[in-house]
C-alpha cells in the first residue's frame, strides 16, 4: 500500500477538543515512521489559475476528515489534470515536479533528477491522459516521513463523489499514524468513515451506500472468498485480486461497521479515540478481537461470514445500532 498504489472516501469534533500527544510520544512515532498530529495545515500544490470546483471539493472532503481525526501529517496534496485542457501548462507541471520530487530528492541532486524523469514525469503522463485517479503516497524516507495525497483530474470522480474521496483518502492519512492494518480493514475503515462523515456533510447515504457495498461483498462470498483472503493486497494471487475492490472496500466497510457493533460501547468516535491506540498497542489482530470481543481473528472472520448470510434488512438493522 506503499507508493503509487492505488488506495481510494462531519462531524462535529474539532481540533480544540483533541488532546495531542505527549512530545515523547510524538518522538517515537517519528521514529517509528508514522505520521504525527501537526500544527500546519496540508500544503497544496495546484495550479491556480484553475477556477473549477474540484480542488475546492478536494479541500472540503480533506478538511472534513481533519476535523473528525485530528490534523495529522505533514501532508502534501497535489491536484493535477483539469477538464480545461489549456490548463494543463508546462509551466505549471514543471512547478509541481520540483515540489514533487523536493521531498524524494532529500537534498540529493541525482535523487531529485531521477524523481523527475521517473515518478515526476508519470504523474504528468496520467494527468494528460484525463484518467482520473486519487490515492495516498506514504514517502517514508524523509524525516519526518510524510503523506502525500494525489488526486489526478479530479473532475472524474464528479460531484459529490469527490468529497468523500477526500474523507476516504484523509482517513489513510490518520491511519498511517499507527501501524499497519489488514488490507479490508484500512480500506474498508476509509470507506465507512467516508460514508458516515460524507452523510453528516450532505455528500454520501450511509445505509444506501452500506447497501451499495453488500451488493458486491456478496460476489466476493459467491466466489468463495472472505476478507481472510485479503490481509495483505500485495501478496495475494491474481485470481484473489481480481475481488480487491469487493473484499477489501466493500466486504471490508462492512467488516469495519461489525467490529463498531461488536464493540462494548458501540460508539464509532471511540474507534479513533480507542481502537487505533490499541493497534499501536497490540497489534492490529489482537486489537481486533480484543474491540470486537472475540476469542481471535478467526472468531470475528466465522462471525462476518455468518453476518453476511443474513436478509439486507438485518444487516442494515446492524447499521442503526451504531453510536455516534
Ligand atoms: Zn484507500
């Protein structure tokens, strides 16, 4: 999930009532290479003579997840690619690259020039392309490391799907300020949350959207497979990957919303106030049974296997269960 790996999504708790962590604490996380709570907002690289809505929205979505889970970084977000073709200017590329590959070249020459031919001129290719893309970059090299969010021509993604993107995305961002989680939970946990927070902002329907996602969790379980077979995306076979959005987004959001239900207090702000310490803690699998209240991982897989067997009614009578 590393790299240029494609990962893909209000509330009301704003930065005055997060508590930051100790300097200490801030210090091993640095060291331990994961993001920290930070006093600067994202910096942004666009291009400013774009008018349009979509970096606005691309803000709008990034914020919103910021307010939810703390504002955690040091984040770059570049938008590149535009609708209006005439904008896609030379110049501007050139600016962005050297941002870009500021942070790769760790003051080396060679490195930046490398970054420019390589990683910099294929975020360029793409955003002529007029693919729309978006997914987080981890760059771990750097110290601190830092989180870079790509989205490449935004306009695809179209409104208001790209706010919840945004969510989706920012919630990786505070995710990678603890340790690595399975594939259907980072992924399914990015879905929920942008889901939940998007409906609070008028942008997403949790229980249509969760109804959405069932419909091809369901294909996933048709061809025998589970979120137990996706752990790890980049180490599953070809005929496993083939289901990676099904598993992991779809399955994994609902996965997400039953550890929640499983959960003693229910309450889904205790999941960043109180499950991802406790993956720090522990490690995600014993976190995971310990939230969920489970003998172990296999205990909360057999128990999703048998959620998925129930009427959509019930499993979205799950949804109504959940607490704010
Ligand atoms: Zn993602």
């Amino acid at each position: 999930m590393v790299s240029v790996q494609l990962l893909k999504l209000l509330s009301v708790a704003s930065l005055c009532c997060f508590i930051p962590l100790a300097a200490s604490a801030q210090d091993k996380r640095a060291a331990a290479k994961l993001l920290t709570l930070q006093k600067s907002p994202p910096v942004y690289v666009r291009n400013q003579r774009d008018q349009s809505k979509w970096p606005g929205m691309v803000r709008e979505g990034v914020d919103a997840g910021r307010e939810y889970f703390g504002n955690y970084g040091p984040v770059y977000v570049y938008i590149l690619g535009h609708e209006d073709k005439t904008l896609n200017s030379e110049a501007f590329h050139r600016r962005l690259v050297a941002e870009y590959c500021k942070h790769r070249g760790a003051g080396v020459k060679k490195r930046r020039e490398e970054c420019r031919d390589g990683p910099g001129a294929e975020l360029i290719k793409k955003a002529i392309s007029g693919r729309g893309d978006a997914y987080l970059s981890f760059v771990g090299d750097t110290d601190p490391p830092l989180a870079e969010l790509v989205f490449i021509n935004p306009h695809q993604f179209r409104d208001p799907y790209l706010y919840t993107r945004g969510i989706h995305e920012y919630t990786h961002v505070f995710q990678r300020a603890f340790p690595t989680t399975p594939t259907w939970m980072t992924e399914g946990g990015a879905e929920f949350f942008a889901c939940y927070l998007g409906e609070k902002k008028g942008w997403a329907k949790l229980r249509r959207d969760m109804a959405e996602f069932m419909k091809n969790a369901q294909r996933a379980k048709d061809a025998k497979l589970g979120i137990k077979d996706m752990e790890d995306v980049d180490e599953v076979s070809p005929a496993v990957k083939k289901y990676y959005r099904h598993l992991a987004y779809d399955a994994g959001a609902w996965a997400f919303a039953l550890m929640i239900h499983k959960s003693k207090s229910r309450s889904i702000a205790e999941v960043p106030k109180k499950f991802y310490p406790l993956v720090a803690k522990v490690g995600w699998q014993r976190a995971l049974a310990q939230y969920a209240q489970v003998d172990n991982k296999q205990a909360f897989y057999r128990a999703f296997d048998a959620f998925l067997k129930l009427p959509l009614d019930e499993q979205l009578k799950m949804l109504e269960g959940l607490k704010e």
